[in-house]
C-alpha cells in the first residue's frame, strides 16, 4: 500500500492525474485513520499547487460523500432546501435562514462546519448558545427537521465523516484556499443529504478565500456542475465579502445579531442576503412570484415567525431556548469590553476582511491549531461598512476580549484594516451574479 500511496503522490506531485481509485483509497483511508496525517498532508499541498481536474474533483468529492451514510430524509414532508457558504467574515446567514425558510414551510437540514481559517464556522456560533448540541444522528436530525422544520448539525461518523478530517487537516496545512478542495468539501456535505434544492452562497473578496469575483464565479462553476452530475438542483450566488457582511465577527456575538435580526430590529446586509436566499429557495420550491415571496420572507421575520422556528430548533439541539428572548444574559460574555474609534476621518473606501477575521482569531474565537479550543464570548462588533462616512473618535464598533492586551492589539488590527478617502464612496453590490444548475 505505501508503495503505490507513494506513486501516486509523485504523480499528483509531479502534474499527472490521480485514478478514482486513488483518490477513494485515500480519503476513505485517511477517515479510517489508515492513512497517516503526513500521507493526506502531501495529498493536500500536491492538490492544492497542481488542481485537480474536473474528474478527479468529482472523484474526491464522491469519496468523500462514500466516507459516510447518506440522509435520504425520506421522513421530512416539506420541499427540502439546504444553504451552505462557502466561508466569511460575520457571515452568520444560515443562523437566520434555516428558522426563517422553516417558518415558511421549507425543510432545512444543514450540515455545517467549524471556524476555517479567518472565517467563522455556523457550528462554532451555534455551540456558544449553553447546551446546544450538534453532533445529531441522522435519525434525530431527520426527526428535528420533520418537527420543528430545521437542525444544523456537524459532520459525523455518519455524515461525511472524511469532510470533518480532510477540513481540520487543511487548516493546518495552509491548503484551504482551492477551487477544488472547496468544491469538494462543500459539495460532499450538500449531496450526501436529499433535498430538493442546494443553494451555494460563494463568497468573493477581502474577506473571503476566493479574493475575487471572478475566481468565486470559478468556484461557483465547479460546484453547480457537481450538483448537476449527481441530477442535483443547484444554485450558486456569487456575492459580497469585500467587508464583513453583517457587524458581529465571533461566536456568541453573532449569535446575538441573528436573534436582533429575527426579531426584526437590524436591517443590513446580513438581512438583505439572508432574505434574498430564503425568497430564492421558496420561489423555486413552491412557484411563489418572486414578488410575493420576498414579502412573505420580510414578514415571517417582522412578525416573529422566524424567531420563534430558531427557539424551536435551539430547544430541540438541547440548548436554552430563553437565548431568543434574552441573549445578553443567556450567551457567555468577555470580561473586557474596549470601544472602537475611528483613527481617521473620511468615506470608508476598503477593509480588510481576512485581517478583520484573523482579529477575531487572536482573540481566541478561532483556532490557530487543529483541534484548538475557542473562546465563544470574544469577538468584534463593526458597524461601519464601505460607503459610510466616519470622524475621527467616532465609535465604530467594539472589541470583546479576554483582557485589555489583546483587546488593544484586536483595535489596532482592526483601524489598520480599514482605508479612507476624502471623496464619497458607492457600497460594493450584495451580489455579483447566480449561476443555475
Ligand atoms: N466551507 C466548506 O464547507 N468547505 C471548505 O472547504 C470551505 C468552506
């Protein structure tokens, strides 16, 4: 077996083509915890610097889809919808839009993944709320979703067990930012559960892993294809991470801002976003006008149908309901709370978004290491976006932290993320284009 693992990393190594079974030996090997860290590591980079084809993609992504069982969710009634990003900053949509499709009759079942890299993971924030369990059977999961509509759950010994592996072993080796390691990665979790539906939120910019739009469209090619080849209904949109998209960067804190969301008291473009995925998924499930299904989208989160979905799946994963009522008092809170002041006057013309998330990083809501705990109650509050103008000393948002240390280096991160111009500044779209499959 070395011997011929070995062959097939010289050849990927070298820019040749690794056979369907290669790949399948391997990843199916490395979830078995045969395949050694170093073997998979070499797989990675070699993958990572040389591409894989469109068949060894699809051969990666199969494997991967194999590691585990699938959920045919045979049991839930409603159209089935899943949502998955591929990876931002204060990118907190699927905390609104799973309760929020569920209260307009879709089935939302979503398999999510933890903080990669500069980005924060929807499994972190969820795992902040006390209680809050996530690794669900897929018997539980499919019952949770056929009761209250919705479940976020991890990737398990059940559930594309080879994605959790492959996702830990790639944030430690630098071997994140591939069209088709992501493709792989993100599809592996979407076709592994039958739904009607996969919705692809691909990320573009600053603080995203694809730094443009164009290499996001890439990404959003390659996964619509996946999608198309398994007979899947797919749609990818291309959209905004030139800036964290909603203000919260962290766990519990973004936490937090999806419950003000739900309630219906923030209206920015974390809201905007998650109302035009939950608005697409209901056109395309039920033919409701596109018209007609915004507005039932806006109203589900006015009159607090959407909330009252998330208190239900937060209580059924086995957390403290009382967080939609009371998340201040419900969510764990940094000891040290700094202001954030702006340095210089002007229109906000760029930031920085990785930097932004790599902040948030330091102060211990991600991880450096694989397998490192993280702190749930630290973060970043930013409300300034591109466009809007600032003074100098004006409170531009909050760093939460373990200490005044950190708290200070996570401020100077932050100021030094962000440029201002004299000339007014036009917002960056929310979305760059859809691609259909
Ligand atoms: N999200 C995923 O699920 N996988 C990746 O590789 C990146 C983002």
């Amino acid at each position: 077996v070395t011997e011929d693992v070995r062959d097939a990393l010289a050849r990927k190594r070298d820019g040749g083509v690794l056979t369907e079974d290669e790949i399948r030996s391997l990843v199916l090997g490395y979830a078995r915890g045969e395949v050694a860290d170093h073997v998979a590591s070499a797989f990675l980079m070699a993958a990572f610097i040389r591409g894989l084809d469109g068949a060894e993609t699809a051969s990666l992504t199969r494997a991967m889809v194999e590691s585990g069982t699938t959920l045919p969710l045979r049991g839930v009634s409603r159209p089935k919808v899943d949502k998955h990003s591929t990876g931002g900053v204060a990118d907190a949509v699927t905390l609104v839009f799973a309760p929020l499709a569920a209260s307009l009759g879709l089935a939302v079942a979503k398999l999510s993944g933890r903080g990669l890299g500069h980005t924060g993971g929807t499994l972190d924030k969820l795992e902040s709320i006390p209680g809050l369990r996530t690794d669900l059977t897929v018997d539980a999961l499919e019952r949770q979703v056929e009761e209250v509509g919705c479940a976020v759950a991890a990737q398990s010994r059940d559930l594309v067990p080879a994605d959790g592996t492959l996702y830990a072993l790639r944030e430690a080796t630098a071997t994140v930012p591939s069209v088709p390691l992501i493709a792989a990665s993100v599809m592996s979790k979407k076709l592994a559960v039958e739904t009607d539906l996969i919705l692809l939120d691909v990320k573009a910019g600053s603080g995203a892993f694809m730094k443009t739009p164009e290499e996001a469209a890439e990404l959003a090619g390659v996964c619509v294809g996946l999608g198309e080849a398994w007979g899947r209904r797919c749609t990818a949109a291309v959209t905004d991470m030139s800036q964290p998209l909603g203000d919260a960067v962290g766990n519990a804190l973004d936490i937090a801002e999806a419950v003000t969301i739900l309630r219906g008291q923030d209206h920015g473009r974390l809201r905007e976003l998650t109302l035009l995925f939950a608005s697409q998924a209901m056109e395309a499930l039920t033919g409701v006008p596109s018209a007609e299904a915004v507005s039932r989208a806006e109203h589900a989160l006015e009159s607090g149908d959407g909330l009252e979905t998330f208190r239900r799946m937060v209580e059924a994963q086995g957390g403290d309901p009382r967080v939609v009522d009371d998340p201040a008092t419900v969510l764990p809170s940094a000891p040290h709370i700094r202001p954030l002041l702006a340095d210089l006057p002007g229109a906000v013309t760029s930031m920085d978004g990785e930097a932004i998330g790599r902040a948030s990083v330091m102060l211990g809501a991600g991880r450096l290491r694989k397998g490192d705990a993280i702190d749930p109650s630290v973060g970043i509050v930013l409300h300034a976006k591109i466009g809007d103008r600032v003074e100098v000393g004006q409170p531009v948002g909050e760093i939460h932290a373990r200490d005044p240390v950190s708290a200070d280096a996570a401020a100077a991160r932050v100021l030094a993320s962000m440029t201002v111009s004299e000339e007014p500044v036009e917002p960056p779209p929310l979305v760059y284009g859809w691609h259909h499959a």
